[in-house]
C-alpha cells in the first residue's frame, strides 16, 4: 500500500510497516510526540488465570495466521504479540498520560 501524497509524517513512535518511507513525528523534528490507535480483547476482571491464559495463547497464535496478519495489514493495523500483564500495563499507562493531558490542558466536558 502506497502512502498518500500528502503524508509528512506518522504518529506512531517508529516508521509504520504500510508506509516505511514515511518518517515517524521524532524523525520530522518532533521529539516524543507518539499517538497511535490500539485495540485488544478484555476478559471480565476475576476470570481465573487458566482461562486468561488459554485466551492469550489461542489468540496470539490467530495473530501469526497470514490471513488474518493480512486482513489486519490491510485495514492499517500492526499486531502486537504481548502477555496480559504487558497488555495492562499499556492500558494503565495510556489512562495515565491522557489523565495528565486533559489535566494540564483544563479540558472539561462539554
């Protein structure tokens, strides 16, 4: 897939796969500056370890089907093969910086 003309730069902290010729924001002179997309899947909280587990093994190896790589290819997303603790630790750093951004900015509903 060919980036569009117009692409400066992608958000992400290094050079997409789709569009490898496109630099990254830190490369273009913007240190730091990351924003991407993410999804994952949640188990309700208190599922036992076991089924978490084979949760985790069975998806992580649907993650390595090409088909589904390139169906996921496709719509632009990149898999990320992680253990859940990684996967909470994201999301409790993601909570953490947006928490900080709309603090510092005073965003306030609307």
């Amino acid at each position: 897939m060919a980036p569009p003309a117009w692409a400066l730069a992608v958000t992400s902290k290094e050079r997409w796969p789709s569009f490898p010729d496109v630099p990254s924001m830190a490369e273009s002179g913007v240190p730091g500056y990351e924003l991407s997309a993410w999804f994952g899947l949640l188990a309700p909280a208190g599922t036992p370890d076991d089924i978490v587990k084979t949760l985790n093994v069975t998806i992580a190896a649907a993650l390595k089907e090409p088909e589904v790589n390139n169906k996921l290819a496709a719509m632009g997303a990149q898999p990320v093969d992680n253990t859940p603790k990684q996967f909470a630790a994201r999301i409790k750093a993601e909570v953490a910086r947006w928490i900080d951004v709309v603090g510092k900015n005073e965003i306030t509903q609307r």
